[in-house]
C-alpha cells in the first residue's frame, strides 16, 4: 500500500493510498470508515509526538494535552526500497486551557534524508514507527483494529 495521508477523529478514520494502475499512472484511493479505532491503533500514534515537538523546536512539556491526529505522506524516491525515501507533515490538536476549541498543529515537511548534507528529523526511528502505522492502516481497510462494539444494549 502506498499510504499518502491518514487522518485520525473520535468517530472517523480516513485513509488516502495510491494504487498503480500501469504505465506510471497511479489511482488515488480514499477509505473512510465510522467505526471507532483499536486503542492499538490510536497508541500507534503517539509515538509521533516527540517527533513534532522536536520539528517544531518545542520542549517535551507542550506535549502535554495534545493528541497526534494524522500523518501525510510523500514518496521522493519511487524506486528506493526503504521508509526513508518518504518525507512526512505530522498533524496534532492540543487542548488549550481558555477554549473549547483545540489548536491545530502540522510540522513543517520532514524531508527524507538523502545525504548527509540534508537537514532532516528522519531517522531510522521514525522510518520505523512510519512503517507501524502503515501496517495498523492496512488492518484497518481490511476490517481489522476496530474497537469491540457493545455485545449487549
């Protein structure tokens, strides 16, 4: 699966992939589902958190109250077998002391590290928790990482 976006809300998962459909061309899938998520699958998440802080310069603390929502991500490297020929934008909300209303916050694009003379955050880390993801979205188009509904009303 070539997994370009997730997007993560209490009651809704949408997930973008791109499928090869011959001669270079590619289709462009959207799966949204309204089951609730697996915990598993929203702690798969979370890992990201300190990758955000650290592409935004900001310190552990912030983290505090927030809460990773989605993942965008773009292929550089076609051709390239591994996760960090993949750059990414991390989406979070964090709750904020005076509003109803959470703050929305993407890191800058993350590009993937092509040389050592590449400023980047990507890391063999990341690269990893990247490809967890990808695999809990997998799960989740094929039926699976859904929370247990209610066996009796």
């Amino acid at each position: 699966m070539n997994l370009t976006k997730v997007k993560i809300k209490n009651n809704e998962t949408e997930i973008h992939y791109a499928n090869n459909v011959g001669k270079g061309n590619n289709k462009t899938t959207i799966f949204k589902s309204w089951e609730r998520q697996s915990p598993e699958f929203l702690n798969c998440l979370e890992p990201l958190k300190k990758y955000l802080l650290e592409a935004l310069d900001l310190d552990e603390e912030y983290g505090e109250g927030m809460t990773i929502t989605g993942l965008t991500l773009k292929e550089e490297n076609p051709d390239g077998d591994y996760i960090e020929n993949y750059g990414v934008v991390i989406s979070a909300v964090k709750k904020l002391d005076n509003s109803n209303t959470p703050a929305c916050i993407n890191t800058p694009y993350i590009p993937p590290c092509r040389n050592e003379n590449t400023l980047t955050i990507m890391n063999d880390d990341l690269a990893m928790e990247i490809n967890i993801i990808i695999d809990f979205c997998e799960r989740f188009i094929n039926g699976g990482e859904r929370a247990q509904g209610e066996l009796f009303k």
